[in-house]
C-alpha cells in the first residue's frame, strides 16, 4: 500500500545504490562487513545521522539535529545513506542514527546493511518512521522490515491498516527516570494530579509515570502499536503493551528504538524528546565526549520575574524580607504601560510616571541584574490580541514599551518575554533584529535554552529560547495555587530544580510574578535557602538570559573534533578565535583514562564518574584521550 499523501518524501537516487550495492558485493566477498569497520578504538569519535542521497544538510528537518547534537555537545556527522554501503578503510567504530520525517523510504539493500553494521557492533538509533515503507512508497504486508533491529514488531499495515499509527499518552518506566535526566515536573503520578517530587515517596518498579506539561498535563504522541515482548530495556510505553522507546542488543551491537516522531515534534516546538534521547544516545550508549553547555561545566538557574501591574509594588516589599534580593542576578521583566487588560482601566505600573517603580528598577540595575521588556504594553490586552491584530499594530506596543523599560534602567534591553505567553513566531526575528538574543518561551518545555523551531522554521541561529520550567502543567505559584498544590510540593519541586541543575551541569529557567510569590511565601524562603547553599559550596550560580545567551553563542563558535589515535586512544582538539576560557568537556570515567594534555591549557579533574576538562584563557587545545573499555 503506497504511502499517504502527506508522508511522501523525495526518494533515494536509485542509481547511486546501484553502485553502492555492487561495491559492496565484492568487498563482502573478500573482506566480510564486519571487517570494514575494524582498525579504530572501540567508541566511536562523532554520531552519524544517515540521510536519504541529495538531501542538503540545510534542509530544515536535518538542520534541527545537527542544532541538537551542537546545543547536547556532541559532534555529529552528516552523511547520506549509499554511503554506508561502501567500505572505508580505518572507520572508528560506528554511531548511527536513522532520523524519521527525513529517512520514511528505504530500499532492501539499505535495511540489509543498517542489520550487518548493527551486528558487527555498531550503535544505531532508529527514531519512528524511518524506513517504513519501500522506495515506492508501500508497506511491508507483514511488519516494518526494521522490526528486527527495533526489537518488537511495529508498522503493522497488513494487520492495522491506517490504525497502526494511533495517539498514545505517554509514560516512563522507572528505569528510564535517571537515564533520560528528565527535569522535576516532567512526570506525573497515576492517581495524582500532582507532579512526583522529592516530598512524596520515590516510584517502585512498575509503577506508571505519564509525561506532562505546561498546561497540557499528560502528553499523548502519535506512535506506532507495537507487539510482542520487547527483549531489551525498556524505557518508555503507550498504551498496553506499546513500545515508545528502549535499547536492546543486537549481535555485537545495540539499538535505541525511538517510537516517537522526534523530528516532527522539534519543528513544533517540542524539541525535548529529540534532545534527551541523543544525549542519551551519545554519552551513554556510545561513550562520546560531551563539550558542556555550560560555563566550566556548572549548573545555574534563571529566575525570570514578570511584573506587569500595579499589585507588583507592594508585593516586592514584601519579598525582601523573605530574601529575594540577598542572591542573583536575576532576569527581571516589566509590562511598562499604565492599564493591564484594556486601556483605561489603570492596573499597570504605568513605569514613565511611577518614581517607586523607577527606584526599584535602578536598584535592579545595581544589584547586576538585567531589566528586560515582558511584551506590549498593555499586558492581557496583548497577550489576547497580538495572534490577531497586525504584526504592526503589536510591534507599535512593543517598541513602546521597551523604550520606556530602557528610559528607566539607562540600558539597551537584551532580553523579551511575552505577556500570558502567546510568542507568534515573526516575533523571534523582530526581536534579533532588534538586539535581542534571548526570550523566554511556552514551549519546548522541559528543555535549556535552545534555537526554537516554530511552524517548521527555526529561529535566527544566535536566538535562544529559554522554555519555562514547569510544575506538571502548571508554572506560575497563582496556577499551583489554583489546582489546590500543597506548599510542600511545591517548596519540594524548587528544591528539586536547584538540585537537578547543579548535578546534571545545565540550566533551567522558573518564573514568577511578585504576586504570586507571596502566596507560598514559605516555599519560596526554603528554595532560596536551599540555592544559597548550593551557590557557596560552588554547585549552582545565578545567571540571566542575556549572560547565558551571549556564552552559548561564543560556545557555538569552539571548533572542536574527536579523531581516532594509533592505539586505544582518541584525540580531541579544540579551538576558538577569542578564547576557550570556560569551555568544558566531560568523559564518562568508566570509558577513559585520565586525559593527557597535549598542547594549551586546562584544569582536568575527576568529578564522579565523569572527567572534566576546562579550558583556560587559550585558543588552543590538544588532549589525547585514552579509552579503556568498549562501549557495551
């Protein structure tokens, strides 16, 4: 049965496999495929993302994991899919990925292939759709001719029909929780509506865990229905017995089976999933050194404050005496207009004629934080209007009230937020073209800051997003305190936040309005507790959206590559035109020897189970990396 119209793809140049295949014959004949891949070290030196032949590494779905593995830290490759029928003399160890929306057609002598490498020791992520149907677009009668390397059988056309593809919810193994680094409030408990925290007892095996998010609550994907027992681990499930997503041997190899549309998902602003299963991918399954995200590789948090109207003043009185203003720097936003829902009304801050307003913002400016614009002015009004209104008439309210925001701080505005959240994507490039780098956003939920994709099309390649953290589906304390959330809980998920992002190294971003602190006042004293710990035993800092945005972009500029060394080594170089101070890279301890540094500069250290590597004030780096084992 050929393909629905709107799963069509260009399709691979036949001729090209043609000669693929015939060379492959011969050097099968003589060598076995096995042996092509023999002479490197045992992990791999970058992710190859396989893609259909003539397809531009430019082209968008390609374009946002290439984004992704930059934003992860992983070098990644891209090359199209006949070559991975010829032979190359002295590859290091293969690390595949086979991408869906980009990869749905696939000839017999592809599929052939992505088996022998598998078996020969090759890691593969197959995500989705990826080789669901011939070059001519039909189903197998019977399964997916990749059933066997995902380890359960999927693409059930003969048996289901269109119903092989259904919406499912989502859940979590409890296995898969610690693997896959999922933030606090990602999941929520069965007979709970509330997100699992620390406060509440930790899932026992087998319990259900359903993957949420700001104001979705449980998610539901369009998956395929799976059957049969998957031999393997497990990570997430659908419905029943469905598999989403778990990794299993096969002959000498292992494969990642992704039952999600990731690259769909990534264009429609929810890119998590993309991210958490490559860096999952790469650093656990293949053992690839990882350049961190963040500066010396140490976690931080961003505390967005969006004070957009009048009841905000007197709230901040308040907040200093529960310590709000003793940490920081914080990113502090500010709806300047006089009116809050239609003009007229006065409930805004009205910041041109309001002195109190104008004192605090200075003293915004002197702590070090960085005063932004939260939108249009009028802060409900725009939120409502601006998907409808002209793109003219919103811009008129932003420029307006960022001129008024800079009038009072006496500095350019770096960083946007949108009022009630509602960010159309001509907003992205308005702003970039205005100086700003960095916003915070409603989707891509879950993830640090990224290049966001709306309607298909990424954002300017130096913008970045900064998704809202969420509590289940809820981000702001007025909306925690609405759905009947225990203060506990949400101190507990605080606390959780603060923990996860020193221990994993990222960062995330939780906002509030001043108001709604004072709701649970308590929760909020306890968290900056908490955080002030943290910050003093060199865990965690306090960043802003600009500050990160400007040392992501300087990240992106680090010119850095893996290469196979004579020996069980690796070699990692690294260069930048200014200065790779800050730069960090992290190996998993159980795959490497301590790092030899060969030329430039560097602080390397056992932290755990990972080595760290810090550049100093250098341009140039040159390890050798010695590997001692083989990734499983």
């Amino acid at each position: 049965m050929a393909l629905p119209a709107f799963w069509r793809q260009a399709r691979l140049h036949r001729g090209l496999l043609v000669l693929a295949v015939a060379a492959c014959l011969v050097a099968a004949a003589s060598f076995g495929l096995a042996a092509w891949w023999r002479g490197g070290p045992s992990v791999p030196t970058h992710l190859t993302l396989l893609v259909p032949d003539g397809l531009s590494e430019d082209d968008v779905r390609v374009r946002a994991w290439r984004d992704a593995a930059e934003e992860t830290g992983f070098p990644l490759v891209v090359r199209p899919a006949s070559s991975l029928l010829r032979p190359l003399a002295g590859e290091a160890a293969a690390a595949l990925i086979v991408p869906d929306s980009v990869h749905r057609q696939m000839n017999d002598a592809l599929v052939d292939a992505l088996q022998a490498q598998v078996e020969a020791g090759a890691a593969l992520m197959l995500v989705h759709d990826a080789g669901i149907a011939d070059l001519d677009g039909h189903y197998h009668p019977g399964q997916s001719r990749l059933s066997a390397l995902a380890g359960v059988r999927y693409g059930l056309y003969g048996q289901l029909r269109e119903h092989m593809l259904r919406e499912q919810e989502a859940w979590m193994d409890t296995v898969a929780v610690p693997l896959l680094r999922l933030p606090p409030g990602k999941l929520m408990r069965e007979d709970l509506k509330s997100p699992l925290t620390s406060a509440q007892p930790a899932p026992v095996d087998g319990e259900e865990l359903a993957v949420s998010s700001y104001a979705y609550g449980r998610l539901r994907y369009p998956v395929f229905v799976t059957e049969g027992r998957f031999e393997g681990r497990r990570l997430m499930h659908g419905e029943g017995s469905t598999v989403l997503a778990g990794v299993h041997a096969a002959g000498r190899g292992q494969v990642l089976f992704v039952n999600l549309p990731l690259t769909y998902l990534k264009l429609r602003t929810d890119g998590f999933f993309m991210h958490s299963f490559l860096r999952y991918f790469a650093q656990e399954l293949v053992g690839l050194p990882q350049l961190a995200s963040m500066p010396d590789a140490r976690g931080a948090l961003v505390m967005n404050w969006h004070i957009d109207s009048a009841r905000a003043e007197p709230a901040m009185e308040k907040l200093g005496a529960l310590g709000a203003f003793e940490q920081g720097p914080y990113s502090m936003h500010l709806t300047a207009g006089p009116d809050v829902d239609v003009p007229g009304d006065g409930g805004g801050i009205d910041l041109a004629h309001n002195p109190a307003m104008q004192a605090w913002v200075r003293r915004f400016i002197e702590r070090g934080d960085e005063v932004g614009s939260h939108g249009g002015w009028i802060h409900n009004g725009f939120g409502r209007l601006v998907e409808t209104q002209s793109v003219q008439a919103s811009v008129e309210l932003i420029e307006r009230n960022s001129a008024v925001v800079q009038q009072a701080s006496g500095r350019t505005v770096r960083e946007y937020s949108a009022p009630t959240g509602t960010h159309p994507a001509w907003v992205t490039p308005w702003l970039r073209a205005h100086g700003i780098h960095a916003y915070y956003f409603t989707g891509d939920i879950g993830m640090p800051p990224t290049r966001s994709y709306q309607d298909g099309q990424r954002s300017p390649p130096d913008m970045w997003a900064f998704p809202v953290l969420s509590y289940g589906p809820y981000a702001a304390f007025e909306e925690a305190s609405a759905a009947g959330i225990p203060q506990d809980d949400v101190a507990a998920w605080l606390v959780d936040v603060a923990d996860y992002c020193a221990q994993q190294r990222t960062v995330r971003l939780v906002y509030f309005h001043p108001p709604g602190i004072a709701i649970f006042p308590d929760a909020f004293s306890r968290w900056l507790r908490h955080t002030r710990r943290l910050v003093d035993a060199g865990q965690l800092r306090w960043t802003t959206m600009a500050a990160h945005a400007e040392f992501a972009n300087q990240r992106l500029a680090v010119d850095w590559q893996v290469a196979a060394e004579g020996g069980a080594a690796l070699r990692l170089t690294a260069r930048h035109a200014q200065s790779l101070h800050h730069m960090s890279w992290l190996l998993p301890a159980g795959r490497y020897g301590q790092p030899a540094l060969l030329a430039g500069d560097a602080e390397i250290v056992r932290e755990g189970p990972q080595w760290r590597i810090t550049a100093r004030d250098v341009t140039q780096l040159d390890l050798r990396l010695p590997v001692l084992a083989a990734a499983p």
